[in-house]
C-alpha cells in the first residue's frame, strides 16, 4: 500500500467517531427534513376539502378593475354614503349576480337590482337622502338576507347605482378555484388551507437554515479530526515532501480522505435518519400525541436533500484541506517541527495568565468549540422562540375559558355574553375570534376582539393611530405590519377564514404587545364572525384575568321557568333548567319547594336545556318559596287566592263597520256561555264553546266591553274610527319567560285574524341588531307564530317589539337573569368536543409540529455532543504524552479527568458565551433579514436574562461532557502507550513503506 493509499484509507477511532457524528447530523437534517415534509403534506391533504372556492382582490379604482380582470371574473364597485351621519360601504353587483361552490353549498352575492340594500340590523323601507362623493342623492333602503358573502354591514345595489354615486374603488371577485395559492395580489375567500401551506413552506425554510448549522458541525468536525491526523502525520508528510510530492498532491489526499470520512457519514446519516423519525413517531403514537404522520421518501423530499447532502461533503472536503494547510505550508525541513505557540505575553498579564493558563489542553479548541455550541445556541433560541409562536396559535395569556377538549380554539364555542357577565362581577374578559388569513403571499394571524376588552387583558401599547370605533376598522400589531408592509391608513382585504366570505378593513392604529401579540390584526367581533364559521353572539374563547374554580362539584344549572298545579292528592312542579356551565352535568339536583325537599335526576349537555317534573305533597293555592340549584325565587301555586282570572280578548284598535272576534278567558283557557254587553247599546252576546263571538262595531267611538261568568267580571276599552288598518291580533311573548346567560331566548309572536276577510301584514320582531321579517296572509279565525332567535346576552332588562308594515304594534319586556357563580363555573369546567373537519385538521398539524420539535431537541443535543467532542479531541490528543508522565508517576483516572474539567471550564466556558454572543447576533441578523418567521409569526426570542443564562449553561454542560467522551481513550490508555513516539508505536498492522523513500505509516488506534 502506497503512502497515497495509507494516508487516506488508514482510519483511528478518532476517524470513527468523526464518522458517527457526520452520521447523527445528517440523521438529524434527514429526519426533520421528512418530518416538517410529510407534515406540510398531511396538512395539505387533510384541509383539501378547504379548498377556496375563488379569490377576491382590491382595486383603488373600477378602471384598473377592469384592465385587470379576466374572462370569468366580476368587477364589483364599491362607494361610501353617509347614513344618519355614519360612513357606510356600498358595493354594486352585476346581473346576474357572482356565486361560488364550497364543499358542495353555493355562495350567493345578492341581487342589489332594487336600490340599495341594508343588512338584517337596517328594518326601514323608506326613500332616503343620502350623502355620496357626488353630492347628495335619493336611495331606497331594504333589508336583505344575512350570511352570504359580500358583509352584513354593507349595502348592495347594482353596479350602475354605484357608478352613479361615484366609485371610490373596485373588487374583482373570481369565482374559480385559484390552485392551492394564489399567485398574485388577490386574496382567497377561504383561507384556512392557503394559511396552513403558506405556514409549511415557512417552516421548510426553517429547515434550510438547519440545513447550513448542519454543514457547519460537519465542517468543524472533519477539521478537527483531520488536523489531529496531520499533526500525528508530520513526519511522514516531511518525508513524501522531501522526496519529491507537491503541496497540491498533499492537500488533495487530505481532502479525498475528508471527502471520504464525510461521505459516508453522509450515507450512513441518512439512513439512520430514516430509522430515527420512525422511532421519533412510534414514540409519539405510543405516548398518545395526535399525530398521523406517514414518513415517505417524496420526490420533493430528495430535492432537499441531494443538493445539502452534497453541501456538506463539499464542506466536510473543504474543511479537510485547510486542516491540512499548516502542516503542508512550511517547507519540508520545519514540517516535523511545528512553530512555537504565541509569543510571550507582557509581564502585566503573567499572573493572568497563569491563571487562564489549561494544564492538559490548549486554547487552540476555543475556535471550534465555539463554533459547534453556537449552532447549539441558534437552536436553543429558535425552539425558544418557536415555542411561543406554537402557543400563541393556543391563546396562551391569562387564563383562557374555552370548551374543554376542544383540538384548538376554533373549534370551541363559548357564549360571548359570559364575557360581558364576567365584566360586571369585575373580572377583566375579552370575548375573542380565531382567524387564519393569507394576504400578499404571507399567513397571518387574526383576532375578532372587542378592543377595550382586549386591551383591558393584554395591554397593548398604540404607537401609532388610534384604537378602532367602527366595525369596519382594525389594528395591527408592528411586527406584521412589517411583513405585510401596511400602515395607519391603508385598508387591507381580508377573505374568509373557515367559511367563504370577504371584507375590508381600514388600519386606523399599530400596536405593540408582549411576545408574539403583535404578529396578529385585531378586527371587531362583527367582523370576526363574518369570516369565521362562529354564529352571532358566540366566541372561539374568553381570556380572563386569573379567576379562582369554584367547587367543580357544584351544579352550574340556571332555573329559566317554574309552574306549580294542585289538586286534592298532589302538587305537580314543572321546571326548566339549563346547564350554563362548559361540563356536562349528571347529578340528582336537590329541589325545596315551600320547605319540602324532592331529589331529581338531571343530565344535561353544556348548554342544553330541558324540562323536569317532580310532585309535592297537596297544599293550598298561594306563593311559594322555590330553591334549587343555590338559587331561590317565588312560585304560584293555583289563583294565589286573589286577582281576577277572567278576561276579555279583541283588539284595542277597530275600524268603523268591522266585526271582529272577542274571546273570554279564564287563566287562558276559552269560557263558554260568558255574556258580553257594550256600552251604549241594548243587545247582548254569549261566548260559544271556543270561548268566542263577533261582535260588529258600526259607528265610531269609544266603547267599553264587560263580560260576566258566573261571580267573576271583566271590562276592557276599544276605540272605533274609520282611519284604522286591520291589523293583525298578537300576543308577544320571550321563551323561555327568565332565560338565563347562558340562554338563546326566541321571541314568540302569536297572530291571529280576528276579521270577517282576509289580511296581509308584512310582521317584523326586532330586538336590538336581530330582526326577523315576513310577510304573513291570514284568513278569517287563522293563527300563526313569528318568532325571532335571540342572541346571547348579559344579564340585564331587554325589549321586543313586533312590527306591522312598519308600525309599532306591540312591545314586551324580558329580563336575563345573571349568576354570582359563573366565574368560578367557567373556572373549572369544560365540556367534550366531536373534534372533525377543520379542527381535525388542526389538531393533527399541531400534533405534528410538536412531534417535530421534540425530535430537534433530541437529535440537536446528540449532533452537537459529537462535534464538541471533535473539536476538544485535538487539544486532548496533543496533550497526550504529559497524561502518560502523570499517569507513570501515579496519577489516577480520576485525576485525569478532574484536569480535564478544569480546563473545559476556562476554555469551555468561554467558548459558551462566545457562543451565546455569536448565536444571538446570527439570530438577530436573520431577523433583520426577515427570514425567521413560522406560520406568519416571527420567530423572535426573548432574549431575556434567564434565556441567555440557561442557554450558555446548557452549552457548558455539552462542553463538559464532550471533553469527558473526548479524553476517555486517553485515560483508558496504558501510560507506556501514551508515552511511546508516535512513529515507532506498535501499530496493530504493519506499515507500508512508500515508493518515494521508504517512509514507514502506521495506524494509531
């Protein structure tokens, strides 16, 4: 074997071990590259079905609209008018109107062919004035249905109308699928799954930059294990120097052989990567981690890997011949005597340095160690900083009140008026909405907050602007209005997060907050919910201040309604109960009625709602004392012994010539044979079986109407004239009548046509923003119900009212009832959750991206232990030949090694906060290079003290035990071994002699 042949084949185990580090860092780039792949390729195929079903894009005016938009695609003007003194959108759309398909449900933009439309709050029908940029101009204003895509807050009227108030901008709506991304300015209507790939695609990034601290142990490995090779090699590479080899033909052995060692490092790496991220995700199974990953070598994955496998053997090379240059610089006669160390310092710094002085090593290992523990460093802050963008995604400040069990927080629905309750017993609480947005070809984060509740929470600071007044204006925190290059008084469009749908919102202010708080937007709740899949008056989650659990055994049930009946054996008690809490309850809720006790069984779901029954011993009719559930209120057993039970029913309002009905009643149910006589007039009537009789009213005037049964006497008033309407009879009522907070109360209109012919009304219920409109025909006698779902709501007193063609015709009064308890309820309790479609999605990307973090830490600390080790090894083997002395003169083990950690404590220690300064700078100049952002959030550590301190300890500790591994060959070692010449120890095989002079190689193990 020829000198060529030794030099590059002839491995030590030092050799080897250079091997096995190689190997783990590859295995490490190997398996977080096939991991954060196959993630982003789950994520994609999972959250398919979200596909956006079109893109929307803004334009400052219709011309360019125009200019822009393609065959297929809508132009939608847009305007704004003055209303009552506040700025409204108006957009025109074209005939027929645009519609888009999603998941098989079909999107429609209204017809605004009929004048301008107002959403569901607007209930006028009247021609107004209104104030445009061209001057002031007559518009009709109608309600129109809510949920589709265009904003509830928007009027809609056709595309001329706006051009004729004068257009202030544009939309083009494409209703066709834009590919997994769009590729230009536009926005998707469903943006969910655009967030999630735009998110892998910034992790793979993230891998990259992985990728290039990979190569750099690599590197500072083979330059380490080759430059204890060359030194050990001195007097052979004398030799083949002097009898006639070049510097070029030296150079290139040590770079074969250290393309050689990094080359199969490489190859065994990514095997044993492969090896590794199935262990990695077997253990994640096994330890109940939502993950669903399925490792496979893609053929994007191979695009990955080929080009920074081939990196870093060109790296793991060219590390290998610079190790090699100060033994083949200097001429051939000085190569076996290598040059002295640094000159002797100057007398002041003797004692110093005597002190910083190792016994065993040298500081030539300060460089390199540096250099592995500060990728280490670059790791840790990352992770750091990963962490907190991963845990902002799971709303992480304070304490957060969401359905327990939910996979994330939209997939959890909390009733927006706890909110609001919570605020009145004086606990800050801010109602909030996920969103996940994508918007010139970055994802980002959205809140649906109510503003003074938010900041009441998290304290942000406004640096610049103001804080948003209308629904339609947003903040954005400073470091996404970095990323998405907007300021106060630029409008952003933003589409749909979990349901198609599209806006506008105007930048008014830019904050600052802590962590990763101002990665987000914060739009209004309004605005929130026409973007998310929520329904009005409920929340994704409450964030409170720390509120303290209750007793979590209590029930959180609320009485809503209580009816008492007697008779001669018993007394039956109806009630209707409602579980407020997030837990479901399964309980025998204990019930007292006038000091008798009674237990019943109750199971309701988180918010259900249900009737029980239970029967008390007979008593007489009265009020009585109800308690249940902690709570206590007053119930009417029969009459109660006074008031009169009986009743007259017609309307207070009669035309001239009519004959309407007029119904007697006692306690609601019809009196059969009631007379009926009216003042003025001789005749008199008796009611039929139903209760009822007409009676015609042909003069006007006022007249007074008594009926007699039995003992009992009503009276009632009617006012006759020729000028009023037939109107319908109605009775409106709340149900149920004492709905509690966590209540959806509906509000009940019965109708009926008290008139000899038929009657149209167009019958509308408001109560506060919620309208409900129809236009009803009844016959002769014909009945009918209208009824309104209302929202949520704080305790406190609300009004219905019941329009008829637009006139007040009747109002009624409800009152929601609080409960002191429910801090402590939402404290301690949380309710099951299906868990399918996107929250499925969700819970299984997130998994991922843990299962994904958890591997790097692993494998980070491994790699980082082996190059350590490398870097060290020099400095250990150069002192090989005093640990023989001291070991020959009786030194123990134990010795040795306590040398050993004194040294890496100065040379360790030093190179650990270099490497916390290096590390910090690299990070903070890839943050300024933008290149550190992980699903939209930038990755931007803390920085803090105790981050630092714990990062630099941590580093110490791998440099502690890297020497330990470092000098364990050293100290197992007999001390004649160490002390034998490096050229005439005896190998375990003999040496070749080279063709140029004989010179003898030999293999050091």
């Amino acid at each position: 074997m020829g000198y060529r042949q030794a030099l590059v084949l002839r491995w030590s185990r030092r050799d080897r071990l250079a091997v096995l580090v190689v190997a783990v860092t590859i295995a490490f780039l190997t398996g977080v590259t096939l991991l954060g792949l196959a993630m982003a390729g789950q994520t994609t195929a999972i959250a398919a079905e979200f596909d956006s079903p079109g893109t929307v894009e803004s334009f400052d005016s219709v011309d360019a609209a125009r200019q822009e938009a393609d065959s297929g695609e809508y132009v939608l003007p847009v305007t704004t008018i003055s209303v009552d003194g506040h700025q409204r959108t108006v957009i025109g759309i074209p005939n027929p109107p645009p519609e888009v398909t999603s998941r098989g449900q079909t999107f429609v933009v209204p017809s605004g062919q009929d004048g301008v439309l107002a959403s569901t709050t607007q209930v006028r029908t009247l021609d107004e004035r209104v104030d445009t940029t061209s001057g002031s101009q007559q518009v009709t204003l109608a309600p129109r249905p809510a949920g589709e895509l265009v904003p509830d807050g928007w009027y809609v009227t056709s595309a001329s109308t706006v051009e004729t108030l004068g257009p202030t901008g544009a939309f083009v709506l494409s209703p066709t699928s834009p590919g997994l991304v769009p590729t230009d300015g536009s926005v998707p209507l469903l943006s969910v799954l655009v967030f999630f790939l735009l998110g892998t695609r910034q992790l793979v990034d993230v891998l990259l930059l992985a990728s290039l601290a990979g190569g750099v142990l690599v590197a500072v490995t083979t330059f380490s294990v080759t430059r204890v090779i060359v030194e050990d090699r001195r007097d052979t590479i004398a030799v083949v120097r002097s009898t006639g080899a070049s510097p070029q033909s030296v150079y290139a052995i040590f770079g074969v052989r250290a393309l050689l060692l990094t080359g199969i490092g490489v190859a065994f790496g990514y095997a044993l990567g492969l090896v590794l991220v199935r262990v990695v995700i077997n253990t994640a199974v096994f330890a109940g981690a939502p993950t669903s990953l399925s490792i496979a070598v893609s053929p994007e994955a191979v695009r990955l890997l080929a080009p920074t496998s081939a990196f870093i053997v060109f790296l793991g090379g060219v590390a290998g011949v610079i190790a090699a240059r100060p033994a083949v610089r200097p001429p051939p006669a000085t190569i076996a005597r290598p040059s002295s160390a640094l000159p002797t310092p100057d007398a002041s710094f003797a004692a110093l340095r005597r002190r910083l002085r190792p016994t065993l090593l040298d500081w030539g290992a300060l460089v390199p160690s540096t250099a592995t523990l500060s990728v280490f460093v670059v790791f840790v802050l990352l992770i750091s900083a990963s962490g907190g963008a991963l845990a902002s995604l799971t709303p992480d400040d304070q304490q957060t009140i969401t359905e327990a069990d939910a996979s994330h927080p939209i997939e959890s629905n909390v009733p927006a008026a706890y909110a609001e309750t919570l605020q009145q017993q004086g606990i800050a609480a801010s109602p909030e909405i996920l969103l996940f947005e994508a918007a010139k070809g970055e994802p980002f984060l959205v809140r649906g907050v109510q503003y003074e509740a938010y900041a009441s929470v998290s304290n942000p600071t406004l640096v610049r602007g103001r804080a948003p007044a209308t629904a339609d204006e947003a903040v954005i925190g400073a470091d996404l209005a970095r990323t998405l290059a907007v300021d106060v008084g630029d409008s952003l469009t933003l589409g749909g997060s979990t349901r198609p749908a599209f806006t506008r919102v105007d930048i008014v202010g830019v904050f600052t907050a802590r962590g990763v708080e101002d990665d987000q937007l914060l739009v209004s709740l309004e605005t929130g919910t026409r973007l998310s899949a929520t329904r009005d008056g409920v929340v994704n989650f409450i964030r409170t201040e720390p509120i303290e659990s209750g007793d979590s055994t209590e029930p959180t049930i609320s009485v809503l309604d209580a009816t008492a009946r007697a008779n001669e054996t018993r007394t039956t008690l109806r009630l209707t109960v409602q579980n407020y809490g997030l837990a479901p309850v399964d309980d025998a809720l204990a019930v007292s009625l006038g000091g008798d006790t009674r237990e019943v069984p109750v199971e309701l779901r988180p918010g259900q709602q249900r009737r029980v029954s239970l029967t008390f011993p007979p008593r007489a009719d009265g009020t009585y004392e109800l308690r249940v559930a902690g709570l206590s209120q007053s119930v009417q057993v029969g009459s109660g012994g006074g008031g009169n039970a009986l009743s007259i029913e017609l309307p207070t309002e009669v035309p001239t010539g009519a004959e309407p009905i007029v119904r007697v009643t006692r306690r609601g149910r019809p009196v059969t044979d009631a007379t009926i006589t009216v003042t003025g007039r001789e005749e008199t009537w008796t009611t039929a079986e139903n209760g009822a009789v007409r009676i015609r009213f042909p003069e006007s005037g006022e007249y007074t109407l008594e009926t007699t049964a039995g003992s009992e006497t009503a009276r009632t008033t009617v006012v006759v004239d020729e000028s009023f309407d037939r109107r319908f009879g109605a009775d409106l009522s709340v149900r149920p009548q004492t709905p509690s907070i966590a209540t959806r109360p509906t509000a009940v209109a019965t109708l009926n046509n008290p008139w000899g012919q038929p009657v149209t009304q167009t019958v509308t219920l408001v109560q506060g923003d919620s309208a409900a409109e129809r236009e009803l025909t009844l016959q002769p006698g014909g009945t009918a119900e209208h009824r309104l779902r209302l929202p949520y709501r704080p305790a406190g007193t609300y009004s219905v009212t019941l329009l008829q063609d637009g006139q007040n015709a009747t109002a009624t009064q409800f009152e929601v009832q609080g409960d002191e308890r429910l801090a402590a309820a939402l404290a301690s309790s949380g309710r099951q959750s299906s868990g399918g479609g996107i929250a499925q999605a969700i819970e299984i990307v997130f998994g991922n991206i843990q299962v994904l973090v958890a591997a790097m830490v692993a494998l980070v600390g491994v790699m980082t232990i082996g190059a350590t080790t490398a870097s060290f090894a020099r400095s250990i083997h150069a002192a090989r030949d005093e640990v023989g002395v001291r070991r020959a003169v009786g030194a123990s083990p134990g010795r040795i090694y306590r040398l050993v950690l004194g040294d890496v404590l100065r040379v360790g220690g030093a190179s650990a906060v270099l490497s916390v300064l290096v590390a910090s700078v690299l990070v903070w100049l890839l943050l300024s290079l933008g290149e550190l952002r992980l699903f939209g959030i930038v990755l931007r550590p803390t920085f803090s003290p105790a981050l630092l301190v714990a990062a630099g300890a941590s580093a110490l500790g791998l440099a502690l035990l890297s020497a330990v591994v470092a000098a364990t060959s050293l100290v197992a070692a007999s001390p004649a071994t160490l002390l034998a010449p490096v050229t005439r120890r005896a190998p375990k095989r003999q040496g070749a002699r080279s063709s140029t002079g004989g010179a003898e190689v030999s293999s050091d193990d």
